[in-house]
C-alpha cells in the first residue's frame, strides 16, 4: 500500500489536512486493519475460514504487526478477546467467519455487551453475489440472518455491503465499542466487499482517500455530569449522620486512573464516608482500606447490612445512599434469593443514583435525586463540592467508631471457621483464602457457578488484585478463557481464573490456545463431579436435597488429564489433601508460570457439602398440586 502526505487533493476529498493523511489503493480489509492500528487493538482472537479470506490473508501480510490468536472455538474467542480488553485496557477484537462461526461468537459478544467491555465482533460473509443462492454458511439473506441477530443482542451492528460505506460502518462501530459505557459492537464484511478497494471523491485520483490521523478524529466519550445536582448531592451527603456509598460497575472505569482513586480516598477518609461495591465492581474501592464494607448483593460481606442497620421489619437506620454507575440489577440488590431487590436499601433521607443511561435511574428503587452524568465527571464535581469545607468531627468521629465496631465484633464472612479451616477435603471457603494469601496480585477472573459465591463472600480484593466477574450474562465458561485473552495481555502479571469442573469442561480446549500462545495462565478447578450450583439449588428449592444427590453428576473425568493433553502442567488436589496442599500447588504454579510461560491447572476436590450462603427459598407448591392425601390415593 503507497501511503503518501501530499495535500493537494486534500479539499477534494473532503477532510482537513492537518486531522490525518491519504492514503492510496486500500482494500476494505485493508482499511479495517489501518483502523484496528489506530485503536492499538493488534491482538485478534478467532478462528480462520473461507468468508474471511481477505482480512486473513492481510492478516499474514501483516503478521509483525498483528497477533491473530487462533483459538479452539469461537465463543471463548470472544470471551479470550473480552479478559485481553480488561485485563490490557484496550479494544477487544474477535474475528470469525460467516454462519456457524459467527453464531458461536454470538454468546461472548453479549456477554461483553452486558458487561460494560469494548469488544468488537467481525463476522466474515459469503461474496454478495451469491446471498439467497444456498451458497455453503451463508449468514444474511437465508433463515439465518447474522446481522439481525447481533442487532437484537448487541449495541451496534452493520453489514458493509459496499466500499463506499466501510469507513463510515467502521468508524461507527468503534464509536460505539469505545464509548463510556463501553460496549461490543459487530461488523459482518461480505467476502468480495472485503477484497474491493476503497474509492474517495477524487475523480482525477479515485483510489485516493483521506484517513483520520487518531481515533479522536471520529470519536469522543461522555465526560460531564450535572455540577449543580452533584453539589446538592454532597450536600445530602455531608450532613447525613449514616451516609453510605455504593459503587457499582460503571465506576471501574473512572477509577482505574490511580491519581483520581487516590483523591477519592482521601475524600471519603476526610468526611468518614464508607463504601460497599456491586459483585461486579467488587474490588474497584480496595477492600482492605477501613472505609470498605466490601460488596453487596448476592453472597454480601456481611458488614453493609449492619451498617445500613436492616433489620426483619424494621426501616433502615441509614439516611442517605449515592450508587454511581450501577443499575441496581437483582444480585447487586439482593442479599437472600429469598428476598430479591432487597427494600433494606432504601435511605430514609436521601436516595441518589447516579448513571450515564437514564432509564436506569429510578427503575427499581424509589429516589430523591437523580443525576444523568459520567461517574469520573461526577466524582471530580464531588471534589470541587467538597473544596473548602470540612466536616462536623462529632458525627464524623461517630462514624468512624460505628465503622471500625462493626469489623471488630462482625465477621464478614458467611463461615469464618470454615474459611479457617485446614481440613481434608478442601472446603470452598478455605480454597478462597488460600488463593487470597498466595496470589498477591494481580488479575482474577471468576467464572459462572459457585464460584461465583465462594469467591464473592470470601476474598478480599486489594489495591494489588483486580476480580473480574461476568454476572450481568454469567456464562459458564467465561473465566476460562477469559485468563488466556488477559495473560497475552499482561504477559508479566499473575492470571489466575476460578472456574467449576462443568465450566472448564466446556472450555478446556481453550488451555492449548494458552500452551500455543506460551501464555502462562492459571486456573483453579473446583472439582466436585457435579453442576453444583444447580443441584444444591433445586435440592434447596424443591427439597428433600438428597433427591438431587449426584443428578447432575459428570462422569467423573480426570481433569488432570485433560489438561496435560491441551499442553498444561496440572495437578490433583485429592479428598484427602487440605488447603496446605492447595497452597503448596498454587505457589508452584504461580512460579512455573512465570518462569515457563506454561498453562497450570489445579484440581481441587473440594468438600461437596457446604453451599454458598445464596439462601435459596423454599418455592411454594403450585395452587394445582395435589395434596398427600391425593398423592397417596393416586399412589
């Protein structure tokens, strides 16, 4: 490709020349890749085909610049992409080709969709010329319509169908994907679209088009809030005399920039205003710090409750809430799944909720004030309030002894012996803070399942440690790709994801990606033979529990096995080893890591009998079912 900077069609092609450059005799898969330069987004997860011949072949072309990450199946390359985007704070891209493939992908694309991560999904597509003709894995003009099934489950989707449009779709793709909050986005490029070139308004030069010099040149991210609304929310804030602060996921990315979360503490430190996170944002406010009351919702650390001073058919004692950037979904809301969208959140005085989207504001819970504007915005307005003032010691004091009380006499933990413990077989609980004590940092990625539980209630994620969850979609398997994407990411940095043996088994092959990539992710498998969540669930919900004993039960396979067979080192931690051992395992995983770039797998056999404190609820029989008596006669 000839890339030239002269300026003298710039007019004609409709741009300013000090905003970008020309370029000369691009392909539109070529264009696309220039874009993908520009974002720094040069990893791509995906598997190869023939719909996409153009971009790979440009791919090849282009391979001391790109890193094409060939994966095992097109749903853990999206999810590959989506930890690669956290974990490297960047655009997360996947790339597949048309019909099967493309509907593979669909399931990570909205998982990242839901979770708030820049992802986007190019799909390849049969040459135009053949749609409605039955041409092998056509995906739009057939029962199978790709594009109109991204656009019912993603934030942006388009079909390039011409040269002409491509920069246009591309673009707005991008914006989308990189917007606050972010979101995935999907591009499907038919096959000969992809190999035409690219023509601009020139008509003495047509394969002459200009090209932005920086992302900047095509899009921007929301980044005001309301200062007059903020300033009267600090206000209902400061004088409150049990304020509280909720953040949820919408704050990570506001406080990832270190310097602000640094000012944030010592905000909240200043005027005694103690924090708690969504299962989502678990974590993005250091656990350990002594204003943290940790997360709430689902399997909560016990300590909001107490501070918020719920109680069975009491109003709640505290008087003033502000959420920043949560929607206040079900499992950020509820403490029991017997009592979901939990009423002992509401303030008695000030309710405030702060979010981008304005539908999310007042959906679930009744407010005093909202405030449609970015949390970073938001919370730098709550610096400019705070400016000059200072706070009343006497309720500030008070607070503080009610905060630093509530974490001498209260656990956080559901069972604390049991997290304690260093029985055999390993309890969940006690696998939790191994991992907590011997993985100083950095990144955690949880899969769907109980581990979901154990890990919300029992570990404490500090300044050194990043949890990622995916509990808007919570699909299993996640986690277990999603640690390979983020170890090619931070090569230099402790990936470790926490996945269930149904999950990793859905996903395993996904550790040979990781061997071929010499990427040296670790994963701790509960191994319990079982879907456990779902058979303590409904052994919960439809007792007696011992009629789901072993209903869901696996096989029995040998994980260890498996894993030595995709490239990894592995190891089994047995019924009759305790956590001692767990530790022993992980340290030796953590260092072969490191210093082997290797996958690691640890299987534990955790304790089958302990549950999660989800508190599930007793469901009631259905007005139409029969009474014993009626059973016993039908009997």
């Amino acid at each position: 490709m000839d890339i030239t900077n002269a300026d003298a069609t710039v007019a004609a092609i409709g741009a300013p020349a000090d905003g970008g450059e020309q370029r000369n005799n691009l392909t539109v898969a070529q264009l696309l890749l220039e874009y993908l330069k520009l974002e720094q987004a040069t990893t791509i997860f995906g598997i190869p085909g023939g719909a996409a011949v153009w971009i790979i072949d440009e791919l090849k072309k282009q391979n001391t610049t790109f890193d094409f990450v060939v994966c095992r199946q097109e749903t853990g390359a999206a999810y590959m992409a989506h930890g690669f985007a956290w974990a490297g704070g960047g655009l997360g891209v996947v790339l597949t080709t048309s019909g099967p493939a493309a509907a593979n992908a669909l399931s990570g694309t909205v998982n990242a969709n839901a979770a708030g991560c820049p992802l986007l999904a190019i799909t390849g597509e049969v040459a135009e010329k053949f749609f409605g003709m039955g041409y092998l894995q056509e995906g739009i003009d057939v029962d199978l319509d790709i594009d109109t099934i991204y656009r019912n489950a993603v934030a942006y989707s388009a079909v390039i169908a011409s040269q002409s449009d491509a920069a246009t779709l591309i673009e707005q793709a991008l914006r989308v994907a990189q917007s606050q909050p972010s979101r995935a986005a999907h591009l499907s490029i038919p096959n000969d679209v992809a190999g035409t070139c690219v023509t601009g308004s020139d008509t003495t030069n047509p394969y002459t088009i200009w090209f932005p010099s920086a992302p900047s040149r095509y899009r921007t991210v929301p980044s005001s809030t309301d200062d007059a609304a903020v300033k009267l929310a600090f206000g209902d804030l400061s004088s409150a005399t049990r304020p509280l602060i909720f953040l949820g996921n919408g704050a990570r990315a506001a406080l990832s920039d270190t310097d602000r979360l640094a000012r944030f503490q010592k905000l909240v430190a200043k005027w005694a205003l103690p924090i708690m996170t969504t299962p989502d944002a678990k974590g993005i406010f250091p656990e350990d710090h002594a204003l943290s009351l940790r997360n709430y919702g689902i399997t909560a650390c016990a300590w909001p409750d107490v501070y918020m001073g719920a109680a069975p058919g009491k109003p709640s004692q505290f008087d003033a809430l502000m959420v920043l950037g949560s929607s206040l979904g079900e499992l950020a809301t509820t403490v029991s799944n017997a009592q979901p969208f939990s009423q002992s959140l509401i303030p008695t005085e000030h309710f405030i909720h702060v979010d981008l989207d304005e539908g999310m504001i007042g959906r679930n819970f009744p407010i005093t004030r909202g405030i449609v504007g970015d949390v970073g915005a938001t919370i730098e307005a709550l610096f400019e309030a705070a400016t000059g003032k200072n706070p009343d010691p006497a309720p500030t004091k008070a607070r503080l002894q009610l905060i630093a009380g509530i974490k001498a006499t209260t656990s956080p933990f559901a069972d604390p012996k049991s997290r304690d413990s260093e029985n055999a077989p390993t309890h969940p609980a006690a696998l939790m803070r191994v991992i907590n004590e011997t993985m100083r940092s950095r990144h955690i990625f949880i899969d769907a399942g109980n581990c979901v539980g154990w890990s919300l209630n029992n570990l404490v994620v500090g300044a050194q440690l990043e949890y990622h969850s995916a509990l808007d979609m919570g699909p299993m398997g996640f986690g277990v790709c999603a640690v390979v994407g983020a170890k090619i990411a931070a090569p230099k940095e402790n990936c470790l994801a926490i996945v269930g043996d149904g999950a990793f088994m859905m996903h395993a092959a996904e550790v040979s990606t990781a061997a071929a990539q010499g990427a040296g992710a670790i994963w701790v498998v509960l191994y319990d033979n079982d879907l456990a969540m779902v058979s303590q669930g409904m052994g919960g919900l439809f007792p007696p529990a011992s009629d789901w004993t072993d209903y869901y039960a696996l096989g029995a396979p040998d994980l260890v096995k498996v894993a030595e067979g995709f490239g990894a080192d592995a190891v089994a931690i047995t019924k009759d080893q305790g956590p001692s051992h767990v530790e022993k395992a992980l340290k030796r995983a953590i260092r072969n890591a490191d210093q082997q770039k290797k996958p690691q797998v640890i299987v534990v056999s955790i304790d089958t009998q302990p549950m999660p404190p989800y508190g599930w609820p007793q469901m009631p029989a259905p007005p139409c079912a029969p009474t014993a008596d009626e059973s016993e006669a039908r009997g």
